[in-house]
C-alpha cells in the first residue's frame, strides 16, 4: 500500500481576515513558519505566504501595517487531500511551483507540508550513498 499525504498532518497555524500584513508577518516570524491559512481550518479563505509578502505587498508598495491579509492572501488556494499517495503531494508542489501545499480531509485543512520538510526529507536520503547517483540523475533530467 503506498504513502498517503497523510502523513504530512499536522498543526496548522490560521489568521483571522481581517488580521494586517504586518501582524501576520510578526506571527509567522515568532513561530518560524512561512505559511498560515486565512480563516478556519474547516472553512478556509485562502493561503498567506512569504511570497505573497514580498510580491503582493512589498512589490506593490503597500504599508503592511495598513493592508489586510485578506487582501494580500492567495485565494485559489491548491490543496491535496489527505487519501492522495505522497506522489501527489511532490507533482503538485513541482507542477504548480509552491513552496506551501496544505493538505485536507473533507475540506478541512489538517497539515501543510513545505519545501522546507522536504528538504530535511533529502537530508536524510542523500546521507545513503545508494541514492546519490539518482538524486544527481534526477537533477540533471529536470533541467
């Protein structure tokens, strides 16, 4: 039986929409994360990233003091449910080019999984000299 995303459940961190820029930011940085859900984990409005920081506020020239993160939130957020196999998880995280994918069960965000854990996943499978010639081969054929 393969690995279902569900694996990757976990604590997630929400932000009401009416929250600022500015507070969200202070929020993630205290907890060291990059990505909180707008809303309710049942109910979500959408995904506020780093990214959307950097292009969506400081790009534009808004004062993240003075800017909801409502307004600077991705609203189509791209979601994997939780009975999906993990190979799902890794064609949508290259496919789309995100760095955050929450992960649902029923609709109800239950875990985000990020780049970040993925890297401390290839952490670990690089430290087996089995796997470093496909690693190298599989960076090479995504070029």
């Amino acid at each position: 039986m393969p690995f279902t995303a569900k694996l990757l459940i976990r604590d997630v961190a929400t932000v009401k929409p009416n929250a600022t820029v500015q507070e969200v930011a202070k929020m993630m940085k205290k907890a060291d994360i990059g990505s909180v859900i707008v809303g309710e984990k049942s109910k979500p409005l959408g995904i506020f990233t780093e990214r959307d920081i950097a292009r969506r506020v400081v790009a534009e020239g808004l004062d993240p003091a003075d800017t909801l993160v409502s307004a600077a939130m991705t609203k189509k957020m791209v979601t994997v449910d939780a009975s999906e196999p993990l190979d799902k998880v890794f064609e949508v995280l290259s496919d789309g080019r995100f760095r955050h994918l929450p992960i649902t069960d029923r609709g109800e965000v239950v875990g985000i999984v990020s780049l970040t854990d993925l890297g401390k996943v290839l952490q670990q499978v690089y430290k087996e000299d089995k796997y470093i010639q496909y690693f190298a081969d599989v960076l090479q054929t995504a070029k």
